[in-house]
C-alpha cells in the first residue's frame, strides 16, 4: 500500500518529481502555500535519502531539460488545483 509524502518546497517537488518519478496524488492549499502529495511505495526508495541527495547536491542524474519540464508541469498542477 503506499504511503503519502507531503512536500511544501517547490524545487525539491521538482527534483523528486525528474529524478525520482515520484507520482503528485493532489495539491493542498495552506495559506499562500501549496503542498504537493506524493505518493510512496513502501518497496521504493527512501524520501530521506532521496531529500538528502537533492540538499546536500549528491546527484547528477537529473538533466536540466527534465528539470525545466517538471518546473513547468508543477507550476500548472498549482494553478489548476
């Protein structure tokens, strides 16, 4: 079954979804902010790892085009949830 994650760091939200995959279940509104849902398969990778290596800049397996296209599909899952 998997596990929800919840995500208020917009670049990082970015970085999970072109590195990782990650599949964004829904967008929360707290205030000003908005809260990206991700869902976590128990059997997948651990989320503090994956945060860890987006901080402390450990991987290069993301390219800048993946990047940019996650930016852009993030940007218009805000502004239409």
């Amino acid at each position: 079954m998997p596990n929800e994650y919840l995500c208020s760091d917009f670049y990082l939200a970015c970085y999970l979804r072109a590195r990782f995959q990650l599949k964004v279940t829904g967008v929360k509104n707290e205030g000003k902010r908005k809260i990206f849902v991700f869902e976590v398969s128990a059997d997948g990778p651990d989320v503090q790892e994956m945060i860890k290596s987006f901080y402390n800049n450990e991987d290069d397996m993301v390219s800048a085009n993946n990047f940019v296209r996650e930016i852009k599909d993030l940007k218009t899952l805000m502004y239409n949830y």
